[in-house]
C-alpha cells in the first residue's frame, strides 16, 4: 500500500459523511436505526445496535471494494495499464461523478426491496440483526452513493492500493451520522425529525459543493494529465 496522506484520508471519510446525509441513504439509515431501537426498547442498546449497523455497512464496503481492486490488481496487464495511466483515468472519472453528484446525468439504478418482515426478523435479532441489516443497507446503492463509492472512493483506493483501510474509512463515514441520530432518537424522535429536515437542506447544498470539487479536479487532471496541455 502507498503512503496515505492526511488529505486522502479526510477526503474519504468527507465522501462517507456526504453519502450518509444523502436523501436515500440517510432516510434508510435513520429508518433501520429507528426500527431496531423499537424492536430492542432500550435507549442505550439503541446506541449498541448503531455501532453494530455502522459496523455492518463497514465491513460490506470493505468486502466490495477489496473484491474490485484485488481483481484488477491481480491482472498483470490491467495492473500495469493502470499503474501508467491511472492519472490520464481518473480526470474522466472524477468529471463523470462530479455530473452524477450533481445530478447532471439522470440514472436509474435498480434498487433492493425490503419486506416488513425482513425488517422485523432482522430487528428482532437484536445486536447481531442490526450489523445484518447494515451490512445489506450497503449494498442498496442509488445514484448519488454509487457515484460517490464507484466513482470516488475506489479510483483513489486503487491508485493507493488500499484494498481496506479507505473503504473502512468511508463506510465509517457513511455511517457516522447513524450513532448521532441513535442518541437523539433515543431521547426525542421529534428532535431528530428536526434534524433529518434541517440535514436535508443542507445536504443539497454541500453536495453541490463536492460536485463542483468533482468536476473542477475532474477538468484539472483531463487538462494536466490527459490533454497535456497545462503542467502545474
């Protein structure tokens, strides 16, 4: 693995946050986080089963991105070609996810569908339904997270060939928010319906902001690296 500087790492865990605050993902987080603190009852194993969802989610980025870089890396040809071009790559992709951030190019991605009684079953297992739940919440991408995870986190992690520590990093993120919301839920689910409205509005806001990054950096490493036509 490459060294890590502290901006890689703050980068991560900044896409995490903003997947977390996101519409779809934070409404199901919030949702499973709420549904199994009703199934527990108790305000303080609430907050365990937080932990265990945050832990969950982790592991199930982990897994999917450690499967995806170690693919690629494992095929010498595709593993030299990227270590020469990964540069000249990641201008037009980081353009392309700055324009999903910003919901510039309209997608559709098929989403999972969760049965009451899933839910249920999965609440009623306490601790360990909990990080079961996170971990297949994971895997329910929409538009903006599968930009963010495919389109940022993995291109970063595959040029610091950290097949662990940064998807670690980002699903704590995406989850972080998830124990604050434990803590308010367990006290005043009223306060944390104000806090999900105000989230909401300022989710668009720094959104937009990170699309822009995106984009900005996306023309920066397309004119530097892939053009040539600027060398600062």
């Amino acid at each position: 693995m490459m060294d890590i500087g502290i901006s890689q790492i703050a980068s991560i865990i900044w896409l995490g946050i903003l997947t977390s605050i996101s519409p779809c993902p934070l409404a199901t987080n919030i949702a499973a986080t709420t549904y199994i603190g009703r199934q527990i009852q108790s305000p303080f194993a609430t907050i365990w089963a937080a932990v265990a969802y945050t832990i969950g989610r982790t592991v199930s980025y982990v897994l999917v991105a450690s499967a995806i870089i170690a693919g690629l890396i494992s095929i010498p040809f595709v593993s030299n070609f990227l270590q020469a071009h990964m540069n000249k790559i990641l201008g037009p992709i980081l353009l392309i996810t700055g324009f999903f951030i910003l919901e510039l190019i309209p997608v559709r991605l098929p989403s999972f569908s969760w049965n009451t009684g899933m839910m249920k079953r999965l609440g009623d297992g306490g601790i360990p339904g909990a990080a079961a739940l996170g971990f297949l919440f994971a895997l329910a991408f929409c538009p903006v997270s599968a930009a963010l995870f495919f389109g940022g986190v993995i291109p970063v992690s595959l040029k610091l060939q950290s097949r662990f520590f940064l998807p670690f990093l980002y699903g704590i993120g995406t989850a972080a928010p998830v124990i604050g919301f434990a803590v308010i839920i367990a006290h005043s689910a009223r306060a944390a319906g104000l806090l999900f409205n105000r989230l909401a509005v300022f989710e668009r806001v720094i959104r937009r902001i990170t699309g822009a990054m995106f984009v900005l950096v996306g023309v920066y490493f397309c004119l530097k690296y892939l053009l040539g036509v600027i060398n600062f």
